[in-house]
C-alpha cells in the first residue's frame, strides 16, 4: 500500500482505498462528490476534523508522515485526486476486494457519512 493511502486511510479509519474519498457507490470505482472533488484547501479540512472528529484528528496528528500525504494528496487538482484513486484500485486489486466485501457494513457507513459531513461543511473553515 503506497503511503498516501494509509495516511488517508488514517483519517477515517477507512476499510480500503477506494472508501477513502469518495461517498457510497454501487462499484469501487471513484465517483463524484465527497472529498475526492472537494474545494477545500487542506488547512480547512483539517480544521474540520478537529472540530468535527477529534478522536480521528488525534489519531492522524500522531502520524505526521501520513498527514503530510494527506495534505500532499488533497492539494492535487481534482482529475488529479480521481486519477490516482482509480490508479490505486486498478493496482491494488486486494484493497478493491475489501472495499468491495464491506462497503455496506454500518463501519464503512459510518466513515461515509463522516467524510460526506467534511465534505459539506468543510468550507465553514
């Protein structure tokens, strides 16, 4: 797994790549909306999760190296951001798997609706 997921992984605790930054789908593939198309600037996201999270802020303010890709990753345009989360499925076969097998449990549910929260109010930041 290349470190930009697991420091997005750490941000929500999330079963798998393709649950990272994008809301419920029907597929693994990356789909509109969430904080994969967000046009928030890191800072105000990262606000947000403090606000909104802490539990989940503490636990990716412990892991710098995984924040600093957490920032690398939401400062790409959003092509960008969808490119590299299809690249991750299509090369990852066994995080498409996870994802697939638990995107309808009440965890991955939970951290959806997390991220769609930031999603939506992270502009308030």
């Amino acid at each position: 797994m290349t470190r930009i997921v697991r420091a997005t992984l750490a941000l929500g605790g999330l079963l798998a790549a393709g649950a990272l930054l994008v809301p419920a789908a029907a597929s693994a593939q990356p789909q509109p909306g969430g904080l994969l198309e967000t046009t928030c600037s890191f800072a105000q996201i990262d606000a947000a999760v403090h606000a909104q999270f802490p539990d989940a802020a503490a636990r990716l303010d412990a892991h710098p190296d995984r924040k600093a890709k957490v920032q690398e990753l939401l400062s790409l345009p959003v092509e960008q951001r969808k490119q590299r989360a299809q690249e991750f499925l299509n090369t990852h076969p066994e995080a498409k798997r996870k994802f697939e097998e638990h995107r309808d449990s009440p965890q991955a549910q939970q951290h959806r609706e997390k991220l769609r929260v930031l999603a939506d109010t992270c502009h308030n930041y």
